[in-house]
C-alpha cells in the first residue's frame, strides 16, 4: 500500500496487474490530456495575436496581458491551487478545476472588448492553478518511484512541453479557418468530455480526515498581486518609459508586496504554501531556480517567433502556425523517447547542463536574424537546436524537484513546480516585451528588437547550465 498525495491509502499499481495496468493507462492518459490543456492555452492565443489586436482594438503595449493575465493568474495561485488539492482530494480538486478552466474559456471567446477577454484570461488561469497540480499528484499517486513514474513523467512532460508547441499550431489553424474566438471556445467541449472522463477513471476517494493542511488564502492573494504589479511595470517600460512615475511606482509596489508575501509566509502563515522543508532539499530548491530561468527563456519564445513570423516574414495565421511544427514534432520525440532512456545513464544535473547548452545555442543562432532572414536561417536551423535542448531539459528538472518529496507535500512541491515555471514565463515576457520594443517604425527596427531578445534568452540559459550543477550528483531521495 502506499500513501495518496491527499493523505489517504491508495493502492499502487502491481506491475503484473492486467486491469491495474489497464486503469493506470487511463489515469495517466487523463492526467496528461489535462497537462496538455493546460499548457496549450499559455500559447494558443500566440498566432491569433494580431487578429485579436483588430477585433477588439487593444494598444500595441497592451497586447502582452492577452497572454500575461493567465499566465500571472496561473503562477500566483499555483501553490494554493496544489494545497486545495491536498484538501479537496485530487480527483475533486481536477474536476472542479477543468470545469473552471472550461467556463472561462467561454467567456473568453465570447468577449467584446479588451477587459472582459482579459479578465477571462485571469479566470482561466486560476483554473488552471487547480488543474495543473493534481494531473502531476494523481499520477505520483498511481504510479510508484522507480522505472514505471520515470516513465509516466516522461509522457507527462512530453505532452505537456507538446502543448506548448502545438499552442501555435492549433492557435493558427483555428484563426485561419475559423476566428480568434474559437481558440478558446474549443476548450468547452473538451473540457467537459475531460471531466466526464475522469470523474470514471480517477480514484474517488475523500481526503483524510486527519492532518488536512489548511489553505494560505492572504499568501495566494499577496503573491498573486505582486507579481502583477511587477509585470505592469516592466510592460510600461515599452510604452512610457522608465520616467513616468507610474512605471518605477509599480515596480516597487510588485517588490515590497513579493516582500510582504516572504514576510508573512515566515512568519505568520499558519499552513504556507511553500512549506519551508521543501526548500531544504536540494534538488527542490536548485531545480525550481532553473524552472523558473526556463520558464522565463522557453515561454516567451513562442511569443516573440509568432511576431517574427507575421509581422517580419509576413505569414498569415496558418503558415506560421506549420512554420512552429518542426519545434513541436522535435520536442515531443526528444521529451518522450530520447530524454527518459539518456537518464538511466546519466546523472540529471548533466543532462540538464548540456541540454540548456544546446537551447543557449540555437537562441544565439536565433539572435542573428535580420530584415533578410529566411524561415529556414531565421527560424528553422536554430528550431533544431533550441527543441531538441528543450526536450532534453525539462523531464530531468520534473524528476528532481518531485523525488524525495513526502506524499503529504506532493501538492505543495507540484505547485512550487510549475508556480516557477510560469512565474518565470510570466516575468521574462514582460521584461523581454520591453527589451524587444522598437526604438524606430519599420521592419529593421523590429527585428532588431526581436533580435535583442532571443540574445537575452541565449544569455540567461547559459546561465542554467551554471546552476544545474549545484543539483545533487544522482536523482537520489536522501538529497
């Protein structure tokens, strides 16, 4: 027998069990299905960008928050999201969460101005903050340590990583063929045939009654808010400069808030949502560092190539959606075969520094762009490099930072995961939007700018492969 993440008994499944292989077959195709949602919409919204833009006749520096107003939301409740696990039960806390998710996505789609699509925005997010953590707890609950999770992280990853690359490619097939709008009404239908699913195939079993940690509602409220405050003003940055006082007075606000949150969770937080044990493992705290210079790196790529591709190369909506396939079909291959088999003889720590290498390298290919490129100078040659880096990368960093880890901390540690991620993803758009924002009109400016972006990514992934070897030599649990 072994503990469920809730802090219930959940059986483990047998190896040799037929229907126990069979159930953990569908536990792990519901869970990765869900992952793959959830990443998909960080992205989705990529291509239709422009389109949006018209529709609805956002500002040029307003745009960003189409895509930051889930991705902030997203990483400022993560960790609440993962203890409303604990204390739902995981089943529970993944239905109620896809539902979320699925709701605002139709108001999404149905919206008729900026704010209400970008309140949407936020609300799917939350969503997502209780979705995405119990699709990572419902399978460390299923599947034992050992070759059978290594496998299933794997799947995990690799669907995740996936949806982020196919973002583009749904996104763009769904603007040309049909609108903007159907890049989220799409998540209704299947967000509700999701649910159906799972509510037959996850294991329905109440949470404990004893030990129930308790939800840190003023800490989500308080790092929630200061990272918003923090991305508004690096995203005024590009629209008013750094002598607007607003600009420099959110900045700080974001800061001393972030502060308060430390504060308060050290100190007065009766049940914090980063319980200060998880810190003390090494691969927990040196693997959500490089989750979050990651995150910071490989989510804003997606951004940035989307404008490259429409507003440099002038692609419409499709074309550059088949433009993002070779990212996508090399990051799934690479995730899912290549990464699981190369850690069986390699320590994790060096993987990951050869495969952030690798990213470092094809980002600096992808900084020498200009007015001229090509699709296959300009983003094809550096793709192989950058995917097949990225692929590499992240099913290592999962299977450190979640090993070792108390089942009764599984929720907290999956949320931590993915809350540096995001708050990573969130953070480096905003910065890198302001790096990247044209000094001059016309398309040698915005390349230029473009240019200065990838080079910055190329810069701070190098920087990875420096931190990866402060990981313990081997993905050992008594680290």
């Amino acid at each position: 027998m072994g503990r469920q993440d809730d802090g219930t008994a959940l059986e483990h499944v047998p190896a040799g069990a037929g229907g126990g292989r069979r159930r953990a077959g569908w536990v792990l195709a519901v869970a990765s299905a869900a992952q793959f949602l959830v990443v998909l919409d960080v992205s989705v919204v990529n291509v239709a960008l422009p389109s949006i833009r018209s529709a609805l006749g956002f500002a040029p520096a307003d745009l960003s928050w189409v895509v930051n107003a889930y991705g902030l939301a997203f990483a400022g409740l993560l960790p609440l999201g993962g203890r409303l696990a604990d204390v739902l039960g995981h089943a529970r806390a993944f239905v109620l969460g896809l539902a979320l998710f699925a709701a605002a996505s139709l108001a999404g789609g149905l919206a008729g101005a900026p704010g209400p699509l970008v309140a949407a925005r936020a609300v799917q997010g939350a969503g997502a903050a209780l979705l995405a953590p119990a699709t990572l707890t419902v399978l460390t609950g299923t599947f034992p340590e050992g070759p059978a999770r290594t496998r299933a992280l794997a799947v995990w990853t690799a669907v995740g990583v996936a949806g982020g690359a196919a973002g583009n490619l749904v996104g763009g097939t769904l603007t040309e063929y049909l609108s903007w709008r159907s890049t989220l009404l799409a998540n209704v239908p299947v967000g509700a045939a999701g649910a159906l699913l799972a509510l037959r195939v996850l294991p329905g079993r109440r949470p404990g009654r004893g030990g129930r940690p308790g939800l840190d509602v003023p800490g989500a409220v308080l790092a929630t808010a200061g990272l918003a405050a923090l991305s508004y003003g690096l995203t005024r940055t590009e629209s008013h400069g750094w002598h607007d006082p607003v600009t420099p007075g959110a900045m700080a606000a974001g800061a001393l808030t972030l502060a308060a949150f430390a504060w308060f969770e050290a100190r007065l937080a009766r049940s914090p949502l980063v319980p200060l044990r998880l810190l003390r493992l090494r691969s927990v705290a040196v693997g959500n560092v490089i989750l979050l210079l990651t995150g910071g790196c490989l989510i804003p790529m997606w951004y940035f190539l989307s404008l490259y591709m429409q507003q440099v190369l002038h692609y419409g909506p499709l074309r550059t959606a088949v433009g993002f396939l070779p990212h996508t079909l090399l990051t799934m291959a690479v995730a899912a075969r290549l990464a699981p088999r190369l850690l069986t003889y390699a320590a994790p720590r060096t993987l990951i520094a050869g495969a952030a290498v690798l990213c470092a390298a094809g980002f600096w290919w992808q900084s020498r762009i200009g007015p001229d490129s090509g699709y296959a100078d300009g983003v094809l040659g550096p793709a192989l490099l950058v995917s097949a880096g990225s692929g590499l990368l992240l099913t290592p960093v999962t299977s450190a930072v979640t090993s070792g880890v108390d089942p009764a901390d599984a929720g907290a540690a999956s949320g931590l995961m993915n809350t540096a991620k995001q708050v990573g993803g969130a953070l480096g758009l905003a910065a890198l939007s302001a790096l990247a924002a044209a000094d001059a009109p016309g398309v040698r400016a915005l390349t230029a700018g473009y240019a200065r972006a990838f080079l910055a990514i190329a810069v701070v992934l190098a920087a990875v492969a420096a931190v990866s070897l402060a990981l313990p030599r081997q993905n050992d649990p008594s680290h």
